[in-house]
C-alpha cells in the first residue's frame, strides 16, 4: 500500500552569548544579553520518494525503399604487385564507366576500400613462401534508379568487377518516417502506463523523463563473390523498409482520488 507519511519538524533551542563592547566610561562592565534561537530543520529521512513507473516501448513504420547503395569492385591477383595493380585499374576503370553508363553520377560514387597485400603458401613442414599479391579496390554507389538496379549490377559485372559485397536499402529522406515512429513509441508508452497506473489504483500525474533508443543500423541485403558471365537483369527485390523507434519514459504516478 502506497502511504504518505508528513514531513517531520523538528525545532532546536540554541542559546547564544553576545557580548557588547564596553560603555564610553572607563571600568564599567560589559553587557551580556542572553537570546533564545530557535531553527527548524526537517527529518531527511521522513521525505518519501514518488511512486514511479518505467515505460520501454517501440513505435514501427513500413515505407518502400526509393534508394539503394551496393558495394562492389575488383579483386585481382598477379606473382607482383604491380601487376596486380596494373590489372586492377583496367578492370576498375571499365566498373566506373559501366555506373555511369548506368545512369550512377560520379558524385554518387566513392572508394570505400583499396588494398592490396601479400600472399603466401604454406607447405607442410616448411616456412610460409611469397606466392603473389592481391590488390582489392571496392566502391559504395548510390542508386535511386531501382527498376534498373539488376541491370546496373549486370553491367559492372561484365565489364569486370568481380566482387560484390552488400546491397542496402533506404530512403531518400527518412525524417518523417522517423518521426511518426516517435509518436506512435510515445504513443504507446502512454496507453500502457495509464493501463498499469488504472490496474493498481493510481493515474500518470507527470512524465518525469523521456529517453530514445538508438536505431538499429541496416543490413546488407547480400554478399557474394561474383563471376563474369552472369545473365542480364539479375532480379533483385527492394522489398519493404521497417523504421523503428525506441522510446524509454518514466512516469510519476498518483493515487485516485
């Protein structure tokens, strides 16, 4: 049973000595006036703490995806290193021409990876041998035409690309989806204190404090190593998108009346 007990006063008598300077005749005794103070303080331990109650809840909407972004690129292998970075510019500048024949601006295109690193063989019994090198450069394009997102692929395929790394879906601007997952997170945390706070005989008197989860990052559609040959228009499924909100509230409860 929630109970309120009042605050406790507790009043302490305090006697202090003032001592007056000296009357203007010489030798004659000080005054000692004698008072009386009284000082309240409160019982820290009588304060009782509000009756709180802690809300997590999630608020979801569905949108189609308008944008895509795909990870793709050339990984190339040759006995020197610079043969395999020679191999892998050529290959490399046919994907860049291959997105913009497709319609990918330049701008839309960025490096996100470019390595290139020993490789060894590892005989039984005998020390690691230098065998070649491996030069590895990817790119992360941004696509909005998604009608013609398998034939984008197709083409950076064909005209050498030979690894493709994930493809993410998303929305040009999200803000308002994000948004109306807000509400409807709050929306909910509010419907479900009130049912708590009815079934055990209280109301929701405040919101003490609102917290937001964060966003869970999106995953890549799929990953796979891909070979020169391929049909055209591979087919490729945008799907639909689920934006989340999480939303933490803590709400401070009464008793009815």
């Amino acid at each position: 049973m929630d109970t309120f007990t009042p605050r406790l006063i507790a009043a302490a008598a305090i006697f202090a000595t003032l001592t007056l300077p000296a009357g203007a005749a010489e030798g004659q005794e000080p005054k000692r006036i004698e008072r009386e103070i009284r000082i309240e303080r409160a019982n820290a331990n009588s304060i009782q703490p509000e009756t709180t109650l802690s809300i997590s809840a999630t608020g979801t909407v569905v949108r189609e995806p308008d944008i895509a972004h795909i990870s793709a690129g050339v990984e190339t292998e040759a006995e020197t290193a610079a043969n395999a970075l020679a191999e892998n510019a050529e290959r490399m500048t046919g994907v860049f021409e291959a997105l913009e024949r497709a319609g990918v601006e330049k701008r839309d295109i960025q490096t996100s990876n470019f390595n290139i690193s020993p490789k060894y063989n590892y005989p039984r019994d005998r020390a690691p041998r230098l065998s070649g090198y491996t030069a590895t450069n990817t790119v992360t394009a941004r696509i909005t035409d998604l009608e013609a997102l398998g034939e984008t692929i197709d083409a950076l395929v064909e005209a050498g690309g030979n690894t493709l790394n994930g493809i993410t879906f998303g929305l040009e601007d999200d803000s308002e989806a994000r948004d109306e997952a807000r509400r409807l997170a709050m929306e909910a945390a509010l419907a479900r204190a009130e049912l708590y706070a009815e079934a055990a005989g209280y109301r929701v008197a405040r919101i003490v404090s609102i917290a937001e989860g964060g966003a869970p990052p999106p995953m890549p559609l799929m990953m796979a190593r891909a070979e020169a040959g391929v049909s055209a228009a591979s087919p490729i499924a945008a799907g639909e998108l689920d934006l989340r909100a999480d939303v933490t509230v803590l709400f401070e409860l009464v008793r009815e009346d």
